[in-house]
C-alpha cells in the first residue's frame, strides 16, 4: 500500500492518503465516532485532542483529495457552500472578488446577502470571455472566483489563461471543481491557487451525503484554512469523511462511464426532433468544444437542452419513468431537473434570459445506468412532448 511518486490517477483514488488502521490493521479507515481522546498524561497525547480539531477518518479523507486534485493539502466541510465561506475568511472588508457570472446559485447567494453585509465585494463577469477578465480587476480584487463549466449553460472557462491573466495582477485563482471532478480537470495543475468541492455531487457520487473541500497549494493559504476550519467550526463528520472515502475510490469508473453515457445522451438529444437544442461541450456544436476537449477529459455527465416551451419541459418532466426530478448532480443514478423553476428559480427573470435560462431549458445530470434504458426513458417521454 505504499505509493509510488509516479502512481496513476485511479491508483492516487484508491489509496493515497490511507494506512491500514493501526490498532488492528483494517484495510479500511473506520470511521472514528469519537468526540474526545484520553490523553496518557498531562501534555502526552497521540496527535489528537478534541474532535472539531482532529479526526482521523476527516483527516484521511482530506489527504485522499489533496493528492487527487495534486494540492498539499484539504480541509473538509459540512457542505460545499460551508468550504466556499472558509475560503473568504482569508479576505478582510474592502477586498473584491470577481466572479463566473451564472455561478452556483447558493454561492451567488452567500456572496451577495451574507458576505457583502461584511464589507466584501463581488462582481461577475462571464469568463469564457478572456477579454473581460482584466479590465474588471480592480487594486482591491484578491481572488478570481472561477466555475467551469457553469450550470446549466455549461459555458467553459479557459483555466490557465484566466489564471494568467489573474497572476499578472497578484490575485489568485479560486475554481469551483464540483462540475467537472478532479477526474477530468485538475485546476492546480492549469494554474488555479485553490480549489473547493461540493463533495456532495461526483467525489462522493451515490447521492448519500452533503459536504464540501477546499485544496490548496499555497503554505499561507494552508496555515490560515487549518486555522479557519478549527476556528470556525464547520467541519465534516466522520460518517460522511468516510462515505466519500469510498466514493473516491471509484472515481476513475464512475467518471469513465459518466463521459461515455453523457456523450451518447447528448448526441441522441442532439438529433431528436422534438428537442430545439441541446447543450453539451462534448458536441461540436458547442461554443467551447475545442477548449473543453482541450482542458478536460472528457466531456462529463451534465447535458442541457431547450423543448421550446414551459408546457413542453413540464410534459417531458412528467413522463419521465426511470429519471428522477430531483436537483443536485453527480450520483450513480440519473437525475432531471427544471432550472428556471428549480435550481434558478430565485434568479430574476430578465437574468435568467441573459444567460440563456429559458423556460424549456431541461438539464439532466447522467448517471451510470444503462445507456439504452436511459435513451428508451428519454424516448418515451419525448413521444408526449408536442411536436
Ligand atoms: C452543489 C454545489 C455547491 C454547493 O454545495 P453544497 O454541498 O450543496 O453546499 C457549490 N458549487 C457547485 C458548483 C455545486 O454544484
């Protein structure tokens, strides 16, 4: 079980991060459910303390991702939204942040109703287009805040030459990796500082447990977030460290399958008639290919596409027998969802149309079932979508 400094990618998944358990030797990292450590004597402990600050089952989780996203380090979260605030503890009141525009919607929500109220500020910015980048980078910008591709236009961001045109001007590189996964894009290795996860989407992957993770590289940016997360308090517990432990070991499969049934959806959406358009970066037709096959490995498992009509959406949403309507993304089973009404329900109607949001957008988040019962499931349902 040691690693090898060239070890693969599947293999890092696998078993960076983990021993055998020392006091008997299980394969696995149980899953400590303690508050507290005895110590032996005053001043004479092994390492541990008190729960919030260490954990054994958190912490091996937080090895595990720091050698996937190849970081030197990863602090864990109750929630994904929870690591993005850890990561603006770091910036002090009149400090700027500029933003992916058609960012997460929870984020835009913590930026603006929470964080704003302590002095911090944000603006956003579409960063597929390199050309905004500089010019809305302000003497006060500590960090570009970076999510690609973007939910649910799935708009691609260029990562090193963003990050480039970030560096020129000392900020640094924030990327949002929950879309993607480590497995196909890893942001430090194109140029990003930090990366955070919604741990609850493809690292975990089995729809069974809400977190989040923040990787860094930086040794300033460690010392304050071992703090913060102690600190602050918001940390994982060790039921879920230890469900996305396993999660992370079957990666590379989940994710291998997420590319291929994510490609065969969208090409049969592409060429059905009853679908106005559909919107994957896999598909040529799509304003970012070049980059995407550029950046990514391969093309994920999130496909977006235009009925035309509310009536059309709500129909096809209706009929659908083996998808799930349901929001949030990345697990083992398909998932459907109506973003003006669901995930973008709370996104002014005139923003929603500039990005593109409109009421017969469906997005689905493929999962790894069957290819063909997926296509028959879309099929049958499309049949009841009048043409
Ligand atoms: C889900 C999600 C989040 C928030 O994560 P939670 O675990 O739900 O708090 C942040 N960013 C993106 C891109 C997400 O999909």
């Amino acid at each position: 079980m040691k690693l090898n400094e060239h070890a693969r990618f599947s293999t890092i998944c696998i078993h960076a991060g983990q021993e055998p358990d020392p006091a008997t030797g299980a394969i696995i990292t149980p899953i400590y459910q303690t508050s507290t450590y005895v110590q032996e004597g005053l001043g004479q402990h092994k390492g541990y303390e008190y729960g919030r600050t260490q954990n054994p089952t958190r912490m091996t989780l937080e090895r595990n991702v720091a050698a996937i996203e190849g970081g030197t380090a990863a602090f864990a979260f109750a929630s994904g939204m929870a690591a993005i605030d850890a990561i603006l503890t770091r910036l002090e009141a009149g400090d700027h942040v500029l933003v992916s525009d058609n960012t997460y919607g929870g984020t835009f929500r913590l930026f603006e109703k929470v964080r704003r109220k302590f002095g911090l500020d944000f603006s956003y910015v579409d960063t597929s287009n390199l050309d905004l980048i500089g010019p809305a980078i302000t003497p006060k910008t500590k960090y570009l805040f970076i999510e690609t591709p973007t939910n649910p236009m799935l708009s691609v961001t260029d990562l090193p030459a963003a990050s480039a045109i970030a560096h020129e001007r000392g900020v640094r590189v924030v990327v949002d990796n929950t879309f993607a996964s480590p497995y196909l894009q890893r942001p430090l290795a194109l140029g990003a500082d930090l990366v955070v996860h919604s741990t609850t989407k493809f690292l975990n992957g089995h729809s069974d447990s809400v977190g989040g993770i923040v990787i860094l590289k930086h040794d300033d940016d460690v010392e304050w977030m071992r703090f913060v997360q102690n600190a602050a308090g918001a940390i994982l517990g060790p039921m879920d460290s230890w469900l996305i432990l396993r999660g992370t070991k079957t990666l590379t499969v989940r994710m291998e399958k997420t590319n291929e049934n994510g490609l065969a959806l969208a090409q049969f959406l592409d060429a059905h008639p009853k679908v106005k358009k559909t919107i994957y970066p896999g598909l040529p037709s799509h304003p970012h290919h070049a980059l995407a096959a550029r950046q990514m490995r391969g093309f994920g498992g999130l496909i977006s596409f235009d009925l035309g009509s509310l009536e059309a959406a709500r129909t096809l949403l209706g009929r659908v027998r083996l998808m799930a309507l349901a929001e949030s993304l990345g697990g083992v089973e398909t998932l459907i969802s109506h973003p003006a009404m669901m995930t973008h329900g709370s996104v002014p109607p005139e923003r929603r149309a500039a990005l593109g949001i409109t009421d017969g957008l469906v997005r689905v988040s493929v999962g790894i079932e069957d290819i063909d019962d997926l296509k028959e499931d879309l099929a049958q349902a499309l049949d009841a979508v009048k043409g």
